[in-house]
C-alpha cells in the first residue's frame, strides 16, 4: 500500500515538474535531409547503405544514400567509433544532429551520436566497388544489387518520376484509370506475336486448357478501354504489355510499359492529338523539374545529347502534315533509302527517323493515311478516290 502511495505522489511530482526525456529523433530520407536550407541541429535518424568511408585526423566521414537521391549524405562521426564494420556496401541507421555543413559540396551534414549497423558487408568480396563504372554487361549477373550505382538508381528514379507524371495529367484531365487484364484471351488486332499461359502441371479433366479457353500475357489493352469508353467519356490504362517477338532491337522488347487512353464524343483529330502533346510535355517537365541530378547523369554518361532534345521539344508546337506530304518529303530527300517511298506503301523506320530531322527533331504527326494501310474501324475523310484515314 505504501508503495503505491509513493508510486502516486511520483505520478504528481512528474505531472508539476518536467521530467527528462529523452530527445526524440525524426526519420529522414536523404533526400529531405540535403534540401534543408537552416539546419539548427535537429535530431534525426537516417537510414541507408554506406557508399564511402574515411578517416581524417580524429574525424571519421561516411557518405549514406538510401536511393530517395542521386546524392549522398556526408556523416561526421568521432573517430575513436568502431570503424570496422562500417565498410562499403554496409546497411546503417545513424542518429544525431543534423547541422550546417563545413564542406561547399553540400548544406548540411549529420553530426552522428550513434551508429548502428544493420547488415555488415565484406567489401573486398562485393562485386560492386566504390568510384568504378562497371558495365552494363557485368551488372547484368547482380541484379539484387545493381540498382545501388547511380546509373541503375537515377533511371529508377526517373521513371517513377515519369510514371506519376503520367497519372498525375490523366487525373487532372478528368481522366478515369482503368484496371485492363494481364491474362486475356484476346489478340488485339494482331498487335503482336502472344505468349501462351499454362500451367505447370497438365491438368486432368476435359478442359482443353486451364481457362477453357487459350489463355495469353496481353499485347493492349485498347479492346477493354473500348468498353469501357461507353460508360465512361475519358478512360485510359498504363501497365505491363507483352510481345513474343523474337528480335534485339532497341524497338522490339517482350516486356515494356504502355499508357492507352479512349475518349468518347471526339469530333476531330485535332483533339486526340492535343492530348498526346500535353502528356508528352507534361511527363518530360515533370522529370526535368523533379529528377534534374539524375537527369544531367543520364545526359553524361547514358543518353548523351537526349536532355537538350527534350527542352527542344518543350519549346515548340508539335508539327502535323499528311501522308502524302511525307511521301513527297522523303522523295525529294537526297538520302538512299533502303526502302524507296512510295505512295500507298507503309513508312518505314528510317523514313520517320528522316521526317522528324527534316522537321527540326520535333516529333510529327502523320495524318490521312489510305485506307489500305489502316484497320477496318478507322474513320474514313471525305475526300473522294483518295480514301484516306483520319487516324
């Protein structure tokens, strides 16, 4: 009984006199760490894996990147810490301070009060080293850690960039997302070859497959949005597609991603491609504004050049001409084509790739196509024996 009356009076003394706590520390991303502009010392916690260790003097220096960043956070830690574990490639948690930094390279810098480390890792038997450009060929046998250099991360990142860009016009559009099967039993319009989905074991029955029916990885979703377009004015879909053509051209690949959108009550072309315009610029602003360090990385070392074509893009109205002005471009063209334009005849790769240099490397659109070279369902101009297509 009296322990209780003392445990009581305890109970009130901390309700009237402020008792010591400990300071909490807030997570952080990397990210959010090196935008802070006033560091006046906050507690905070920072996880991620270390990408450099050194030792100066009495201070020890680790730079931590948890992938929301190309960039890395600088740690100052005392240097009488145990430093063995803390090697390269090793997973951390660091408490302590975030504080304005000494160094020009960047603003802040965490004044580190504890150091945990939560997964060691031999460095010199790691495959991926420190300050080495490893090809793609060779990270191609770690694919659990070849997202950890800066090329794989920031094309990571700038495709998630990318990705929200996407749905975020979409939805300011009015736009509704939907959900289009992976397994279907539809082949849209020969869009391409089709993987077939089985099952693992054969099973017994008279079924002449799982489904009752063949069963395939779409190649488009465009035959679902179409339903779908008549209940709803905007719809549009944006997920995996898969093509069994069996070729290594950059324009060929069995898995990509593809957004398609249908837009009911349309009354010209002229609207369809307004809103093939605003996606592209929007998407491309949105990653250059949000991902400009992975970006300028891409542009050095992956895709040079590819930075100033886009922002020549965003500057200028995409171009439109007819099919029949395309063929009279690419027949006054001083270029030996493989294959010789022709009216009536599909364009070809290089004719498109020469269309858009003739046009100032703005993408173009290709109209009134003749009705031979389109499906059945396009809709068809007024324009007498030509027989041209809208779409």
């Amino acid at each position: 009984m009296l322990g209780a009356r003392r445990l009581l009076g305890a109970l009130r003394l901390c309700s009237s006199v402020s008792c010591p706590r400990p300071r909490a520390s807030a997570k952080m991303r990397v990210r959010d760490a090196l935008r802070v502009q006033d560091a006046s010392g906050e507690c905070v916690t920072v996880q991620g894996w270390i990408r450099s260790v050194r030792s100066q003097k009495e201070v020890l220096f680790l730079h931590v990147n948890d992938g929301s960043s190309l960039e890395s956070l600088q740690i100052v830690a005392d240097s009488s810490l145990d430093s063995r574990e803390l090697t390269f490639g090793s997973s951390v948690q660091v408490q302590g301070q975030l504080v304005k930094s000494q160094s020009k390279r960047q603003n802040v810098e965490l004044k580190a009060e504890k150091i945990e480390v939560i997964g060691d890792c031999e460095a010199k038997a790691f495959p991926i080293k420190y300050k080495e450009r490893h090809p793609l060929e060779y990270l191609r046998q770690y694919p659990h850690l070849r997202c950890r250099t800066n090329a794989l991360g920031s094309i990571l990142r700038v495709r998630s960039e990318a990705t929200a860009a996407i749905h975020s016009y979409f939805k300011d559009n009015g736009f509704v997302h939907i959900h289009t099967p992976v397994l279907t039993s539809n082949d849209c319009e020969g869009a391409g070859e089709l993987f077939q989905v089985e099952p693992s074991s054969k099973i017994k029955g008279p079924e002449e497959s799982f489904f009752d029916v063949p069963a395939f990885l779409t190649v488009s979703g465009q035959l679902h949005l179409e339903v779908m377009s008549g209940a709803f004015t905007q719809v549009f879909t944006f997920g995996p597609t898969f093509r069994a053509e069996n070729s290594q051209s950059r324009r060929h690949l069995a898995e990509f991603y593809m957004v398609e959108a249908e837009i009911s009550f349309v009354e010209s072309l002229q609207d369809l491609m307004q809103v093939m315009e605003e996606l592209f610029k929007a998407t491309t602003e949105m990653v250059l504004s949000h991902c400009p360090e992975d970006v300028e990385l891409c542009h050095q070392f992956i895709a040079a050049g590819q930075k100033g074509r886009l922002e020549h893009m965003l500057k200028n109205n995409f171009l439109i001409i007819s099919y029949t002005e395309a063929i009279e471009i690419l027949k006054q063209a001083s270029q030996n084509f493989a294959f010789t334009p022709k009216w009536g005849v599909d364009l070809q790769t290089e004719h498109e790739k020469y269309l858009v240099r003739h046009c100032g490397n703005i993408p173009v659109f290709v109209i009134n196509y003749p009705s031979e070279l389109k499906p059945f369902y396009m809709r068809e101009n007024e324009d007498g024996p030509q027989n041209t297509e809208v779409a």
